[in-house]
C-alpha cells in the first residue's frame, strides 16, 4: 500500500466515470436503517484497508448515492455541476489553499477580486464590494450584520443591549434562513415581520408600507428589509424598484436575496426581470444553484465599499500584520466572518473563463425556454394542473391528479386527499428510480411539486415529455388504499 495514497489517486477518475454512467439508476433508495445494515462494514473506519478494499468500499457507497448528475434529478434548486467547475474544484481541493492572505494564495486573490469586480458591474454597482460565501444562509448574516454596523456602528464594541429594538421586514414566500439570522444576531425571530404576497408569490408592496408605519407607530426602529428574486418554491420575483422606493422613503437597508434567480442578469433578454436590483444596499447570489458550479459557492455584494472589512474586520495580529512586505490591502480575509476560507473563486472563474458571458447567457436562456416549454405541455396535459400559470424563474409548480380523482368536486375532503396523494407519488417515482421531485405545501396550498430547472445537463424536450410521462405512470399507481 501507498502510505502517501498517491497511487489510489489514479483510480478515483474511473470510479467516478464508472458510477455516474448513464445505464445507472438516479438512486437505489434504502431506508436508513437498511442501508446502515448494508453498509455496516464500509462505514467502519475502526481497521485500515489496502487500496483494493477501499476502492470497493467507495463503489458501493457511490452505488447506494443519488446520482445529481442526472437529468431526472430534480429534487432542490441545484443539480449536475458545470464541467469546467468540477476541473476547478478538483485543482482547488489539490492544492488546499485557503483564502485569507495573499502570501499564501496570491493568484486565487486576484481571481477572487476579479470575479467580483465583475460580478458587480453585472448586477449594476460598480464600486462596490463582495465576498465569497458559504453559502445564501451565511450571505444573509453578512447582510444583517452589514446593515446593524452602518446604522449603529457602536454594536460592534458594546453589543445590542443599549440599541433600539430593530425590525426586519421579508415576505412570507421569503428563505428561513432570515429567521435563523435573526436568531443568531441577537434580534429575536418575533423582529422578523412577514410580509403578505400576491397569488404569483410577490411582496405586496402596499402591506410592506403599511407594516414599517405600524413598527414605527411601535416605537420600533425599521431596519432591513429583505427582498427577494427567485421565491424558493415559485420562483416569485418581488417588485424590486417598488421596494427600492420604499427603503430610500423610510431610509432602511435594502437586501435582495437572489440566490436563485441571480442568474438572470446572465442573460441579455432576461436580466430586465430583476429590474430595480442596482439600488440594493446589499445583494446574495448562489452560482451553486441554476448556473451550475460546484457546492458551495456563493457571493455576497454590497455597494459600499469598505463597509464590510469595518464592520466584520478583527484586525488578527499573527495573520493581518500591517508592516508585511507586499500591499496589505490584499489581505481580504479580515472582512470574512471565516478564517479559513475555500477559494470557491476559482470553481467560478473556471466556468466563466471557459464560457464566457456570452455562454453563459445561452445557457441561461435555453433553461428558460424549456421552462417555458414544461409550462406549456403541462397546462395543455391531462391531469395536470398549475399552481401559478405565471413563470419569473425556471419553477414550474403542479399538481398531478390521478383518474380516479378527476371530475370530482374540489373541496376540503378531495384537496386532503390530494395533499396526500402527492407525496405518495413522490416516493413511487423515488423507489423506481425514475424521478426524484420536490414536493411542499405552500400557504393555503396543499402539497404540490416543484420542477425547477438548471444549466446543467442541458434539458431537451424530449426529456420534459419524459419527466411528465413518468409522473402520469406512476400517478397511475396511487390509489385511496396507499394514502
């Protein structure tokens, strides 16, 4: 055996081929404590093993993996990686730079800036600056954190308890990952104030208005309001310069999460849609999602310059030291809340160096065209049945109602047994391997799916047709006995 493991090196790219193949099922889904029993000696790392012995330990665990790679994996709001930033993952992880000062990764910093630099003048704040993330979760407590600092500076020293009670504003389509910020921060989940929306899964601007005069009216002090470009399960884009206009009215911070929907400012057509998002005091999108690059990377922007090293920076004298040799303004991992950082950077770069804007702009509006296309095939298919006709980002939601279930009366006793029906369905598609699907209620929508697609691999029609083809199967299968 290799002490070193270099030799087992040589294998992985073939175990990889080999296990994401075409012929091999999306998943082959066991119970938890099945797969635990199966899996009983793989998982011990209690005895060490020779190269043999690993290699099939990896293909089995692989074989009992789901398969993210294939068209049929429609499960979350990410799927198969890009390629190019699968190579710049594999370098990335070789080389095990970690991203905070530019002696140790001076080439990765400047990509870092660069694609930021970028990235701003594409979503219209130039001048601005930004970081790389964990993820949107982190992205918003870079937000939160951004906007505490630049209203009430002195929280950074003498904490939260001398400052007035804040409020946040979201909508109640909006990610909880606002909820659990809020949390953390120290401002209480009851300061978060949800926001009605509109049947298309929009913030009605009017209730958001009405809800900061009443927090006000409270003696409260109205500090952030969260607004958001691509809803997690509609795909709802909220009326960003409409928001804009109240923030700037009641002088409160204005975010935009677009995690999901970011993508659209790739494309020359689309990007009109987040129309209102340069006025954002702060913006958070996730490349890791529709576009494709590898788990995790995540952006954070910010249009003020410097505000975000002031407000996080802690000024470490064993790694930020000032008197170093080169130019200290390089050292950017002062203005991260991580010290160790991955140099997510560089997966996207390498994406966006192979493809170009151009590209990634065709990429973009392929994936809306098929949405479209889904739309349409599923208004016009029987036993479909829209939850929103209305499409703002790649999110097509659906219920599919099965024969026995059609020309009945649509009341409380037949939306219950639907809302039982669907995540019934779900599991038949799971188990034979022919789909895995999002399905979620949704306010006074019972459970209905979600069908959300991205760059990567590039949807055809024929796959769509096949997606509804094995929905309608299998909806076939389901009847009152299993629910």
């Amino acid at each position: 055996m290799d002490t070193k493991g270099h030799s087992f090196l040589d294998r992985v790219f073939n175990i990889l081929k080999d296990e994401t193949a075409d012929e091999v099922p999306l998943i082959q889904f066991k119970h938890p404590k099945e797969l635990e029993e199966i899996l009983s000696n793989d998982l011990d790392i209690s005895i060490n093993v020779d190269d043999k012995e690993l290699e099939n330990s990896v293909r089995k665990i692989l074989q009992y993996s789901v398969k993210t790679n294939k068209v049929t994996f429609r499960n979350q709001l990410y799927g198969p990686m890009d390629p190019y930033g699968l190579a710049g993952t594999w370098i990335a992880e070789a080389f095990n730079t970690s991203q905070y000062t530019f002696e140790v990764a001076p080439v990765f910093t400047l990509i870092e800036l660069k694609m930021i630099e970028h990235i701003l003048k594409l979503f219209g704040i130039p001048g601005g600056d930004g970081i790389f993330s964990p993820g949107g979760s982190v992205s918003m407590l870079y937000a939160l954190v951004a906007a505490r600092f630049k209203k009430f500076p002195e929280v950074k020293s003498k904490g939260m308890q001398k400052l007035p009670e804040m409020t946040i504003f979201t909508s109640e389509d909006s990610h909880y990952s606002i909820i659990k910020a809020a949390h953390w921060l120290g401002f209480g989940t009851e300061s978060v104030i949800s926001i009605k929306t509109n049947s298309s899964g929009q913030m009605i601007v009017n209730e958001l208005n009405k809800a900061i005069e009443r927090q006000l009216g409270l003696g409260k002090y109205p500090v952030f309001v969260n607004a958001t470009a691509g809803t997690t399960v509609l795909g709802a884009i909220d009326d960003l310069e409409a928001i804009a206009s109240v923030c700037k009215k009641y002088d409160i911070w204005m975010h935009v999460d677009a995690c999901w929907g970011g993508g659209l400012m790739l494309s020359a057509t689309l990007r009109n849609r987040l129309q209102g998002i340069q006025f954002a005091d702060s913006i958070s999108w996730n490349p890791h999602k529709m576009i494709g690059a590898p788990l995790q990377c995540s952006i954070f922007l910010l249009k003020e310059k410097g505000l975000l090293h002031e407000a996080n920076a802690a000024a470490a004298q064993y790694l930020f030291q000032q008197d170093k040799f080169y130019d200290v303004r390089y050292d950017t991992g002062d203005k991260s809340v991580q010290c160790g950082r991955k140099i997510d950077s560089f997966k996207l770069w390498m994406m966006w160096k192979a493809r170009g804007d151009i590209g990634l702009c065709k990429l973009m509006d392929h994936v809306m065209r098929i949405s479209e296309f889904c739309l349409r095939s599923i208004a016009e298919r029987e036993g479909f049945k829209l939850v929103s006709d209305t499409l703002q980002c790649p999110n097509i939601c659906f219920w599919y109602i099965p024969v026995f279930m059609r020309k009945r009366e649509e009341n409380d006793e037949w939306w219950a047994l639907i809302h039982k029906i669907t995540p019934k369905l779900k599991e038949l598609l799971t188990l034979s391997s022919r789909l895995m699907i999002a399905y979620t209620p949704l306010r006074h929508h019972k459970n209905f799916f979600r069908l959300a697609f991205t760059f990567h691999p590039v949807v055809e029609e024929n796959h769509v047709l096949e997606i509804l083809k094995s929905i309608e199967e299998c909806g076939e299968m389901v009847n009152t006995d299993m629910v």
